[in-house]
C-alpha cells in the first residue's frame, strides 16, 4: 500500500503501508492521536504510558529510530513543523514519514489525523508520486535473490 499524504504545512509524504505505529513530537500532539485512539508509541515529553523519546519539541532520533515508528507527527507553528531545532526534521525524516499537523486549527487537524490513520474517507490522499521524485530510500530496490546472473551467451566469464 504505498500514498502520498499532504499535511499541514503543503509537504506531499509518501506512506509506503499503512500508518499504525505513531511518534508524538509534544504533549499536544500525543493527546490529539490518543484521543483518535491511536496507537502512539513514543513521546517527546512525559505522557503515563507511553515511552518518552527526549523533551517536547525535541525528540531525540536514536530513541525514535528504536520505537520503529510508522510515522511521526509534528505540530506546526506558522507553515512549518515546531521543534526546537529545524534540522530535527532532516534527521527524523530518515527514520519514518514526519506528518504536520496544524493544532491552531482543531477540526482540520482531527480530520487530518483521521485521514492518515485510514479511519475517515478524505480527499487529503494523493496518488503517490513518480519513483524519481521520491527520496532514495523510498525507492524501490530490488532485493537480492543470492544467485548470479545467468551468463550471457556470447560472453566470457573472467
């Protein structure tokens, strides 16, 4: 199952398969996802229950990475994701999809929200994009099948 989801900030993200597994970036965002009664596995910031991953607005990637999260939702603050260092979004981008919620917004966020956990039909879901405009560790790769390549009838082999 792979889309593309457009969130708050106009960012299309590809989703390889279904969103299930979620890291919250604040306080906020996590009780937004656990009142949709996600499945919220990490938090930066303390929330009963579910495993902290730095201080809120600063999530630290090691511990997200160690969460294998399907996503991670961010709040945005004027058009773009708020933490406390823009580099973090580089950084948590290669661990999973990082999706912008705009928590200014509540009725567009909970829709949002639903959209990405496939609980609510919403035109937010865009066909996925060309393969060349995806970043290269979305792309397809072929995977190893452990035997070599048949040789070719008029070549030699060295």
């Amino acid at each position: 199952m792979r889309r593309t989801f457009v969130d708050a900030t106009g960012t299309s993200v590809p989703l390889l398969r279904a969103v299930r597994r979620l890291v919250a970036t604040d306080l906020e965002v996590a009780a937004l996802l656990l009142g949709l009664g996600a499945v919220v596995v990490g938090c930066a910031g303390h929330v009963d229950g579910i495993e902290p991953v730095g201080p809120a607005r600063a999530p630290d990637p090691v511990a997200v990475a160690a969460l294998r999260p399907d996503a991670i939702v961010v709040g945005t603050a004027d058009g773009v994701p708020d933490l406390a260092d823009e580099r973090l979004v580089v950084a948590l981008r290669r661990i999973a999809p990082v999706i912008a919620v705009d928590l200014a917004r509540p009725a567009a966020a909970v829709r949002d929200m639903r959209a990405l956990l496939g609980s609510d039909d919403d035109t937010r879901w865009a066909p996925p994009p060309p393969a060349e405009q995806l970043p290269p560790w979305l792309r397809r790769v072929p995977a190893p099948t452990g035997r070599r390549r048949a040789a070719d009838p008029g070549h030699e082999e060295r």
